[in-house]
C-alpha cells in the first residue's frame, strides 16, 4: 500500500478545497518531508483526511457516544455526539469530503472518498448520513454499494485494518508506544503486511509440512526395513551353493536347448529343401510329358 493524493475540503481548520499530491513534482522525488505549521494550519486534518477517506473512521475521534455538540438553536436529535466523525465538517459548511489515492496491494491504483454535508446543502440544516466510494482509478468502475462494503473493499486492497494502519503507517501522537507494547506476533504480522514479506511465512510454513510428511515417510521406511529379518550366516551360505548349482545347471540346459534349437532348425531346413526337390522334380516330370507329346509334330516337321 502506498498513500499517493490526499484531497478534501470544507474539513476543520481548511475552508475550501486542498490537496496533496504525494506522486507529483517536488515532493515524488523526496524520500522524507515534514508537515509544518502553527497550531490551526490543519496538519492534523490532512491525516484525519486520509483516515476519513479510507477507514470512515480518526485516531483522536475513537471514542464511542460523547457529549451533544451543536449550536443552541439546534434540537437535540440534530446535534452530533463529541465522537461523530461528521462533526470534521468545518463550522458553517453544508458539505465537505475527503478523498485518498492509493496504490493497493495488487499494484492498482485506486480512490476512496468520503463525503459528508447538511440538509439542503445548508450550514443550519441537519446532519445527513456520511457516504462512501471507492473507484478503480484506471477503469473508473465502482467497487461497493453500501459504506460496509466499500470500507471492506478498501480494507482488502490495503492489507491493512484500521488499528493496524494507525499502529503501523499512521502513529498518532502519544500512540507511538502501541506499536511497541504490542505482542510479538501482530508485530510481525503488521510488519509483514508492510513491507509485503509474507510469502516468506506461507514458504516456511510449507516447508515445515513438507519437511513433516518427509519424515512421516522416513519413519515408515525405517519401520519396514526393522520388520525384514536377516538369514543366519549358515543359512546363507547354503543358500549361496545351492544358487551355484542351479546356475551350472541351468547353464547346462541352456546348452542342451541350444543344441536343440540347432537340431531343429536343420530339420526345418531340410524339409524345405526336400519340397524344393519335389516341386522341381513335378516340374521335369511335367517337361518330359510335354516332351513326348510334341514328339509327332516334331516328325512331320
């Protein structure tokens, strides 16, 4: 995941519109900046833009219910408790977003925007449920229909949930110890989804089964190796000399059959040189009788 726009407007201390373009001109080239400013200039409201845009949700508004804060004039239900992120829209604004460009853990570039504004568009008018998208910024298609799904998409494609993004990517101030008072496997687990090195967990893990059903087989192997029993020196040795004399003897057959072999392939031989012989001598057989029957032609000729 990796944070490239940050955009909003009418939030807190910004009237009007403002943006940060991390993937431009300077500040793409730089590899570490500072946010500066007095107290009021909005550094902290470009961070709960980015929050807002991404999670609905900020580090300092995470809370739960609240104190009522709203004007006199208002009635109660119209009044926001003290936790409600909507209370970020700036102080006579009938409406305000932020909005977040962000490179997902597939490579896509995508934009998440939160939205917020009164009845009417109007600074008096009642507070209306906050709304948000999130776009492919290439194709233009729109992931989600409700808030649950669109927060559940942007959590997917960042990789990271709420508390483990302000733990690790988004420390804010006084929460910088909670990444360090963490336990050791949501560490790691963070610190995997940063810096993308969990196929180094998934190899080891299947490594560690591989390695486990190779030496299941082993064991078997042992175990039937143990279950063959070795012939006694003894009986070995006379099993040795009687395989000596079954080899003599079968070279013996072996002989025999080939003189077999040779015995009947000059019997097949000559029998076929006994039914040449008989063929040829029907053949001379028939020359004489032609022979003799041409006998008279050949006297009157």
């Amino acid at each position: 995941m990796k944070v490239l726009a940050i955009r909003g407007s009418n939030l807190t201390s910004f009237a009007g519109d403002f943006a940060l373009e991390l993937d431009q001109p300077p500040l793409d080239r730089l590899g570490l900046f500072a946010i500066t400013g007095a107290t009021g200039a909005g550094k902290s409201t470009l961070l709960d833009a980015l929050c807002l845009a991404l999670f609905d949700r900020t580090p300092r508004l995470g809370g739960r219910g609240g104190a009522p804060v709203g004007r006199a004039d208002e009635d109660e239900d119209a009044r926001l408790s003290a936790y409600d992120v909507r209370g970020m829209l700036r102080r006579g604004a009938g409406e305000g977003y932020a909005e977040v460009d962000f490179l997902g853990k597939d490579g896509r570039r995508y934009r998440a925007r939160w939205s917020v504004w009164r009845a009417r568009n109007r600074a008096e008018g009642r507070f209306r449920p906050q709304e948000m998208q999130l776009m492919d910024v290439v194709t233009g298609q729109l992931t989600g229909r409700t808030k649950g799904e669109v927060l559940a998409a942007i959590q997917e494609r960042l990789g990271l949930s709420f508390d483990q993004f302000r733990r690790s990517a988004l420390l804010a101030q006084g929460e910088f110890a909670a990444f360090l008072k963490a336990d050791a496997s949501e560490r790691a687990e963070l610190l995997e989804r940063m810096t993308g090195t969990e196929v180094y967990s998934r190899l080891s893990m299947a490594a560690h089964e591989k390695n486990k059903a190779e030496q299941e087989s082993l064991a078997k192997r042992a175990q039937g190796l143990a279950a063959i029993a070795l012939m006694p020196e003894a009986e070995r040795a006379a099993a040795a000399a009687a395989l000596g004399e079954e080899s003599r003897a079968r070279q013996t057959v072996e002989a025999l059959l080939k003189d077999a072999e040779g015995a009947a392939a000059w019997h097949v031989a000559r029998a076929g040189l006994r039914e040449a012989e008989q063929a040829a001598e029907a053949k001379a057989q028939a020359a004489r009788t032609a022979l003799e029957e041409a006998a008279p032609r050949a006297a009157r000729m």
